[in-house]
C-alpha cells in the first residue's frame, strides 16, 4: 500500500491491521513517544494511536518538537 | 509626524515596494515589537527589525555572552562576552538605526512577567531555547489574544509558525503539553549549524513586518518546516485543534503559569 508520509509517497507491506501507533515503530520515528501525528489534516489524539487504522492513500505527518533557540 | 530626508533615504528601498510605501514604513516606525531571547535566533531577528525601522523593539533575556554563542549569535561580538545580551544586542540595534527605541529587559520570562511585558507591544517574537518559554509565551500570548512567531531549532532542523489567537493554530493545538524534562535534546546539548537560526529567525522578523504592515499571507495555520541538510523547506497545514487545551472548545488552561519541572540546562544560571 502506498500512503504518504511527511508529504512524500511511501510504498509499505500490505498490512489491515496498521495503525497510527504500528506505524511510528514500523518507521522508527524519532521522538515516536512525544512527536505529534497528524492524518489527513487532522491531528490526532495520543490515546487513540493503537486503535487509530491508517489505510491506503492516507497522508501522515510527523511533527516533531524543537525547543532550540540559543 | 513625516518621514524626514534621511529617513526617506535610509528607508527608500521599502518605500519604493508598493506593499511598504512612505505610510507603511510609517506604521513600522510606530510599531513595537516584544523579541524574547537574545540568542541564536534573536540575533537575526533583532537585527533585521532593527533594520527595518521598527519604532520600538524590545528585548528580554537574562544571559550574558558567551564565548559559545558567537559561532551563530551574530549579534554578539567577541569584545562583548561576559556583558549581558540584551546591553550587547541594544548596543549593535543602535548603531545600525538610531531611529529605534530600544528597551531591554535583564530577566526570563516567567509567568509573574509576561503579561504585562507583552501588553506593551503590537508582535512578540519567540526565540528562546527552552519549551518552559515556549509554552508560556504561547500560553500569554493566546491569553492576551496577541499575535507571535514561533520559532524552533534543532542540529540542522527548524520550524516556525505564526499564531493570530483565536483565529489560528496555536502552539498548543500541535504539541497539547510539552515534553518530559531531558526527552528532547537542547542545542547544547546536540549542537545546531550556526546558520540556521539566521533562515528561522530571519522568516519570524519577515512575518513581524507582514503582520505589521498588513501585507501578504501570514505563516498562520501552518507550519514550515526547513531541513538544511536536504535543503529543503516545507509548509504542513494544521488546522486548529479543537481539544488544544488553550485555544480549543474545553480549554483547561485560563492562566498563564510557569512549567517549573521543565528548566534545562540553559536556565541554571537563572539568578
Ligand atoms: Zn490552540
């Protein structure tokens, strides 16, 4: 299946099951315990990363903190 | 009050933009803006207001210079280190345009300050390198319904976006709380390109002048992202966040308060 991940498209093993949470392990995502992810423009709560699907032609992004400044 | 010759001089290649004009570059000599953190991306963002005839700028930041910061704090200078940041970052404001007032303020932010420093200015720019400011202000700012650029850096990475309270993404409606303490590295502690605050920071003071003027499309509802290593620049939208805890239909927080557990290493000097 392909959906697209940071706005580019990614090819990924067939699999019903994924979800929001499968993903972010599957891809080793940095900071996966507090990046924030949103599917198809809408950001999604942390408590539902397990139960959230992510299915073909979705578009994912990760958006990751950054505190620096100094 | 009229624009005098020196001013029409100094100022001529804005006033010939159709979008600044003699009344715009007016507005920006009447304007104030609040820059929080006279580092890394501070240093750009200060010196292009500065520039730019910004009437008022003010500037807040408890540290002093040191000899780390100069490799990107290009409003530091050598002979400056050991002074503290705001006399050093007034000093180059001044000598670049005299027309600016400047007002420094030798302290953190905190949550007993920042409402009243921030109700003296019409933008307030964030350039602090420590997510307990970066909530606060944000925090402040939507409270206070004051518009302000976001901006943050990491090793090679940055991203910015600018929040109108109440009208778009708020930092909060992206990242609901911050961090646990130590979770995500600190440009100390993981090191940051020396020019990349000059990109982030330079896109936060050209959002400040929009703003100002009234001119162009805000980085409002969206995010940009830059990677300096892939050179390359992205622009997520993200839409408000209904369950943002500040600005969303249930918000739980109605007060601005300090993120105590967060203080990094940065903040130990804090007097
Ligand atoms: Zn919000």
């Amino acid at each position: 299946m392909t959906i697209t991940i940071n706005g580019k498209k990614t090819v990924l093993p067939e699999n019903e099951g994924r979800t929001i949470h499968s993903l972010l392990e599957e891809l080793d995502v940095s900071q996966r315990l507090y990046v924030t992810v949103e599917l198809n423009g809408e950001i999604q709560e942390r408590d539902a990363f397990e139960t959230t699907p992510v299915a073909p032609g979705d578009a994912v992004e990760f958006l990751h903190f950054m505190g620096g400044g100094c | 009050m009229a624009l005098t010759d020196s001013q029409i001089e100094r100022y001529s290649r804005h006033i010939i933009l159709k979008e600044v004009g003699g009344k715009g570059q007016q507005k920006l000599l009447n304007s104030k803006v609040l820059i929080i953190g006279a580092g890394g991306l501070g240093a750009p963002i200060a010196l292009y207001l500065a520039a730019a005839g910004i009437g008022t700028i003010g500037i807040a930041d408890a540290d002093s210079v040191d000899l780390s910061n100069l490799q990107r704090q290009v409003i530091h200078f050598t002979p400056d280190i050991g002074k503290p940041k705001v006399i050093s970052a007034k000093e180059k404001i001044q000598a670049i345009n005299p027309d600016v007032q400047v007002r420094t303020y030798q302290q953190w932010v905190s949550a007993a300050n920042i409402m009243e420093l921030i109700s003296q200015y019409d933008f307030v720019v964030d350039g602090t390198d420590n997510f307990a400011a970066k909530f606060l202000i944000n925090d402040a700012c939507v409270l206070a319904g004051k518009p302000y650029s976001h901006g943050g850096i990491l090793q090679f990475v940055g991203q910015t976006i600018t929040v109108l309270p109440g009208e778009s993404t708020c930092y909060r409606c992206i990242f609901p709380t911050p961090p646990p303490k130590d979770a995500i590295p600190t440009c100390s502690q993981a090191g940051v390109i020396g020019v990349l605050p000059g990109v982030i920071g330079s896109i936060q003071a050209t959002e400040a002048i929009k703003f100002l003027l009234g001119k162009g499309k805000l980085l409002a509802g969206r995010m940009l992202t830059y990677d300096a290593l892939e050179m390359k620049f992205r622009d997520v939208t993200i839409n408000r966040n209904p369950n943002c805890p500040i600005c969303g239909e249930n918000p739980t927080i109605t007060q601005v308060r300090d993120e105590l557990e967060l203080l990094t290493v940065c903040d130990l000097e804090k007097p």
